[in-house]
C-alpha cells in the first residue's frame, strides 16, 4: 500500500509497544457507543414497536421452522437476503427471544464493524491509518444520535460496514488476496441488509477489481496468484446469498422477482439527479453534518433537507487537489482510494435519483460516510505529498488531532446512548398493557386475524403482535402481508374466530368500539372511567355529525384540542360535546399517553364493511 502519512508507519507486527497500547485503547474508545447500547438495553424492559417489532418477529422465527430466506419488508418486497436476521438470532437464542436481545445484537454488530475497520487499519497501516479510519467511523457516526445503535433497524446496522467495505476493497486493490473475501462477506451483507446499498457496491467493487487487472498488466504478473481468493469468494458469496436463491425458486412470484417488477415498473416519482446532487451537497454545507452540524430535515416534514449545489465545489476541489498530489507522488495506493470514493460518489448520485420522491434520510445513510471518506483519502494524498512523514512534530500534531476527533465525538454518542430515556415511550407501555389485558381475558386462546386501523404511527400494531407471538398466542395477519409476518403467519377471515383492528388513535378506539357487534379486548387511556365512557359516547355523536355532513376527514381532528374548530360550522355538531372532547384531549395529551387498543368483531360481522368509513 506505500507508507500511510500523519504518525510514523511501522508493520502491525513489529511496532512499538505503545503504537499497540495507543492503538488497543483508541478502539476501545471507539467502541464506547456500542458497549453503551449494549448496558442500556441489556436485560431492560424493552418494547419493541413499528419495524423494529417486526424485525423482531423475524429473528425470532430464525429458530422455528418458518426460517425467513429472505430479509426486512420493504414496499410490497424484502431486502434480498437474510444474513442480519441469521446472525441478530444468535444473541436473541441465547437469551430465550428476549425482545431487548434483539437491539443488543444489532450494537454488536456494529461493533464488529467497527473493530473490524479498526484492525484492517492497524495491519494495513498501523497506527497512522487506524487513527484515520477511527476518525472517519467517530465523525460519520456524530451526524447522528444514540439511537443509531440503540435501534436493530437494517439502516441503522448497515451503517459501519460501508466504510468496512471500502476498506476491503482499497486493500483488495493493493494486492491484498484475503480482502476479496472480506469484501465479498461486507457487500453481500450491505446488499441484503439494505438493497440501496447495491450501487454503493457494485460500481467501486467494478473499479476495483478493473484496478487488479491493469495492475497485473502493467507489472506482467500472472492472475493465477488470484485463484485461490477468488475461488473462496466465490465460495463465500454462493453460500451466503443462497437462501435467497431459494426463496426465488421455490415462491411464486420470488422476492428477487417482486423487486425486479417493483423498480422496473412501480410508475412511482422519483427524487432525480436535480435533488440527488443537493443531498450529497448537504453534507458540505457549512457547518459540516460531520462536525457538529447535525442533519437537518424540511419543515413539518422528516424528509431530508437539501442544499445548494454550490456547495459542490468543496468536495470537487478537494478531489482535483487529490488527484494533483497523486500524479506528483506517484502513488499508486493514494490513487486507488481516490478513485474508489469517486466510483461511490458517483454511484451515490445514481442511487438517491431513483429513490421515492419522498427522500427519507434512512434510504441514504451512507452519505455522511462517504463525504468524510472523500475528505479523508484527500488528506492521505496531500499528506504524502507534503512530506508529512518526514516532519515528526507535524505527525504528531496531525495525528493528535485526529484522534481527539474520533474519540470526541465516539464519547458523545456513548453519552448519548446512556441518556436513552429510561422509560418506555407511551406505545410500547401500550403494547405491554394490551398484550397483558388479551392475555389476561384469553382473549387469544383461539386464532385471531389482526388488522390495523388509522394512523398506525405510534406503531402498537406491530408491536403487539410481536408481543403476542412471544407469548405464544396465535395471531394472524392478511395473506397479503406474507413478505412482513411471514406466510405460516397469514390467514382469512374464515381460518379464525375474530378479527381484531388494533388502532392508535382514540377517535376509532370509540367508534370502532360502539359498532354492533365489536367488543374492546384491550384499552389503554390515561382517563378515568367515567371521563372514557363520556369521550367515547361524545367522539361516537361527533363523527356520525361529520359523517352525515360528507365530511369524514374531519374524523381525525377529534383526537385533537381544536377539534371545535374544525368542526366549526359542520351541520349537526354537539358544541357541548366538541369542547368537552377538546377538554379531555388536552387531558391525554398532558400525560403524553395515548387513548389506543383493539376492538374485536365476529369474522362475518357486517360491521368489518364500516370500518373504511370510519378510517379515511
């Protein structure tokens, strides 16, 4: 690879004691964040809603006889594969399918990232590039918060193994056999974890491997050195992805086919290269995500604000100043990293163009990573060029800047982790108390289809039937969420004795619950009994106002403290009633909890056909 800049370089094997010392304590620190999200939810009370609930699920089925081949749901598809479910299920087996053993899991995997990056480091470049790649890592992960590692979510473990990745792959492109099979472990495991990923790998994996084979031809060597690596890649990618060859083969229509016709053919708008290229400029804007600058997000909305594309220009110098300071010190190892992190730019730009026009940050990621992963291979070069390795105090200023960067911001996600709030947020508690009230009632003894109404945002739906199914009761859900729940899960209205809608909003738990023939198998409401019975009875009158009136999108607004205003002129509307609900929403909304639960009805009741009315 040629000597790596800032600390003096010496083979892991033969440096000094305290590079060891030094190198040993700085992952350590760099590891703080996971180990936090490990003692935080290690034996906690933890409940797991929306997709996490549904991970969850999945993980535990690992070790039944319904093993999904396939991985996390996504819009009618899953991610190709199911390695993040395979290796989640150890630490959730070991502990009996605990729900807080899932979320541990997903910290040690990320922590093995990490490590793993950290000790590719050290053996490539001792001490020099272990503390460059720790500072990537630590500044990659400050844009972000605690709950990174805190949460089993797929984007969210995905996260390390990109840089992990590249990592491979530049050792790959410096004559390193072994790391093609690193390389191929890491990108199947981002692909099938996230399939976004898949540009993110396929075009610096392309220009890495096109790099081998002009270095074989410039240096006349032969490529039989390859065979063996080559073979143990292939060897490696065969038998990871072949749960999901199988799945294709045996499931009609497969997951890889559902996915070929979803992106070849949803009709669906796009982000575009306009908005692309604003997104990669955001991570340049002033001051940088990456140093303290935090993500930012559009108004009222979660979707990720974009920048000026002028703010372009900083990492397109960056690079042409890379590039000038390759062509002076001729090397080779400095060139192939930089034409590694512009394949991935590239690939980046490619990749945000044709997700959703609702640009949720989760579905990139890996943009804060690879803009300190640009800057970083810069530095390298402009390093090498400068003669850094020859000016000792120079070294030792840089590389104590580095370090102190890592670990700072590596100590402020910990200390964030460990400010997790203690208690659980006001769905989980609800989905502790429902499954306790059905449990309690043996309301589930029997199979139960079960189906969400309204909002679903607090996700007590998911939630609960994950809760459920750990306590072994039988819920089902419509065939048609198979890729979600997994198929032994599905079921009709005919294969069960109820049908139950789970719903988040208070709104429907009233008129759900005042339908013939519905009985509500589990309530959760910060309101006494009285106050409840008067808001369900006042919430019934309202809606059937609105209804009447031809306006059933008002329905939501009375879970709401305006709801007289909205309900302002509405023909038919109990003014008494609108503000005694108004009075007892600010009620609910004071003890941050939620008026939510199930309401159950016969699988031929007529009442299932008004439930979409009830739910505009």
């Amino acid at each position: 690879m040629g000597p790596v800049p800032f600390v003096a370089v010496v083979r892991a094997t033969t440096a000094p004691r305290w590079h060891t010392v030094l190198a040993l304590a700085l992952t350590l620190v760099a590891l703080l964040p996971a180990l936090a999200a490990v003692v935080v939810r290690a034996g906690s009370d933890y409940v797991p809603v929306q997709d996490l609930a549904i991970i969850d699920l999945r993980v535990r089925d690992v070790w039944s006889s319904a093993v999904p081949l396939v991985g996390p749901y996504s819009k009618g598809w899953n991610h190709p594969g199911p390695l993040m479910f395979w290796l989640l299920a150890v630490p959730s087996g070991v502990f009996g399918g605990a729900a807080w053993a899932t979320p541990v899991g997903g910290a040690l995997l990320q922590a093995g990232a990490i490590a793993g990056s950290a000790r590719l480091a050290w053996r490539r470049g001792g001490l020099a590039l272990l503390i460059v790649v720790l500072a990537v890592l630590g500044l990659s992960y400050s844009a972000t918060g605690g709950w990174m590692l805190l949460d089993a979510w797929n984007p969210n473990i995905a996260f390390p193994f990109f840089v992990l990745f590249l990592l491979a792959l530049w050792a790959l492109t410096d004559g390193v056999r072994w790391a093609a099979v690193l390389a191929t472990a890491t990108a199947t495991f981002l692909v099938q974890t996230h399939v976004g990923y898949l540009p993110l790998v396929a075009a610096p994996g392309a220009v890495a491997v096109g790099l081998v084979l002009l270095d074989a031809r410039r240096t006349g060597a032969s490529l039989r050195s390859w065979a063996r690596a080559l073979w143990w890649s292939l060897a490696t990618a065969v038998v990871l992805w072949l749960p999901a060859l199988l799945e294709q083969l045996i499931d009609h229509p497969g997951n890889l086919t559902r996915m070929w016709r979803y992106f070849t053919g949803s009709g669906d708008e796009t982000a575009g290269p306009t908005a692309a290229v604003e997104l990669l400029a955001a991570e340049f804007r002033w001051p940088f995500p990456w140093l303290g600058g935090g993500e930012e997000y559009q108004l009222f909305s979660s979707a990720a604000e974009r920048a000026s594309a002028t703010w372009l220009v900083i990492p397109v110098a960056l690079l042409v100043l890379g590039f000038v300071a390759v062509a002076r010190t001729r090397s080779r190892s400095d060139l192939h990293l930089l034409l590694l992190v512009v394949a991935a730019s590239v690939a980046g730009v490619a990749a945000i163009s044709q997700v959703p026009d609702e640009i949720e940050p989760y579905l990139f990621r890996w943009r804060t990573p690879l803009a300190v992963l640009v800057v970083a291979a810069v530095g390298l070069a402009v390093a090498r060029w400068a003669g850094l390795e020859h000016h000792r105090r120079a070294r030792l200023v840089t590389g104590a800047v580095l370090a102190a960067a890592g670990a700072v911001a590596s100590v402020a996600l910990a200390v964030d982790a460990f400010d997790a709030p203690e208690h659980l947020s006001r769905f989980e508690v609800a989905v502790e108390r429902s499954a306790d009230q059905i449990e309690g009632e043996g309301a589930a003894l029997r199979p139960v289809l079960v189906r969400f109404a309204g909002s679903n945002a607090g996700g007590l739906w998911g939630g609960l039937i994950d809760e459920l199914d750990r306590r072994a009761a039988p819920v089902r859900v419509d065939e048609q969420l198979d890729y979600q729940y997994g198929e032994p899960r599905t079921a009709t209205p005919d294969d069960v004795a109820a049908v139950w809608y789970v719903v988040d909003d208070g709104y429907l738990l009233s008129t759900l619950g005042g339908l013939p023939d519905a009985e509500v198998v589990a309530e959760v409401t910060p309101l006494d009994d009285e106050d409840e019975a008067d808001m369900a009875e006042a919430q019934r009158r309202l809606a059937a106002a609105a209804i009447e009136a031809g306006r059933p999108e008002l329905l939501r607004t009375l879970d709401s403290t305006l709801v007289g205003f909205s309900l302002e002129g509405v023909p038919g509307v109990d003014r008494e009633a609108a503000n005694w609900v108004a009075e007892l929403n600010e009620v609910v909304r004071s003890e941050r909890s939620c008026r939510c639960g199930v309401v159950a009805f016969p699988p031929g009741s007529p009442s299932l056909a008004r439930v979409p009315d009830l739910d505009p």
